[in-house]
C-alpha cells in the first residue's frame, strides 16, 4: 500500500467509525478520508476496495447481532470536495451498496449529501 493511500484512506482492511443511532432505528458506518481525493485509478481502485470491506462486514452474523437496525447507511466521509470522477464513482456504487443492504451517503465537510436516481 501505497502512502498517498494510506494517508486518504487509512488502513484498508478497518472500518473507520461505527454506531447505531436507536431513536432513528438505524446503523452509520463511516469510511472516514483525508485531504483532497483525487480521481486518480489507484485511488478509485481503493476506494472500491475499501467499500467491499464495508459491504462485506455488514452482511456478517457478526454486524448483523450487535446493530439489528432496519436502515444502515454507510456515510464516505470528505473534508473537502472530491474530485469528480470519485463522486461519479460513488454514484455508480449507489446499487451495489443497496444490494448488501446500505444506502451510501456523502459528508463533505459539515454537509450531508445522498445520491438521487
């Protein structure tokens, strides 16, 4: 792994933040990134990784015992606004994450923003 991956996504095979919200009778994982995201193919090919990790992890007897939740989003953290080609990226994942059960949305700093088909 690669640095400039390391410093964006941190440790590719951990998710990065978990909890449940009960009021809202639903689960947040977050993929948590750092400084600006470029739409580089080493860094998109990460990021699909990372993701296939979350999706794997939530379908686990594991995951599925401690957060019963109805709903799970999986939220892709940004401090700042990625480039275009990872939102496209995203966008496309839209289906598979609701295949494996999560909506997937986007924080770019204070601001949350869910995909529209």
């Amino acid at each position: 792994m690669s640095n400039k991956i390391t410093v964006h996504f941190g440790d590719l095979s951990k998710i990065d933040l978990v909890y449940s919200r009960r009021e809202d009778d639903c689960a947040v994982l977050g993929l948590v990134t750092v400084g600006y995201i470029d739409g580089s193919p080493e860094i998109q090919t990460e990021l699909l990784d990372k993701m296939e990790g979350y999706l794997k992890h939530i379908n686990s007897e594991d995951f599925k015992a401690e957060y019963p939740q109805s709903t799970i989003y999986i939220d892709v953290i940004f401090e700042e606004k990625p480039h275009v080609l990872i939102t496209d990226l995203l966008y496309k994942c839209t289906s598979w994450c609701k295949e494996n059960g999560a909506n997937l949305r986007l924080k770019i700093g204070e601001e949350y923003y869910r995909f529209v088909n």
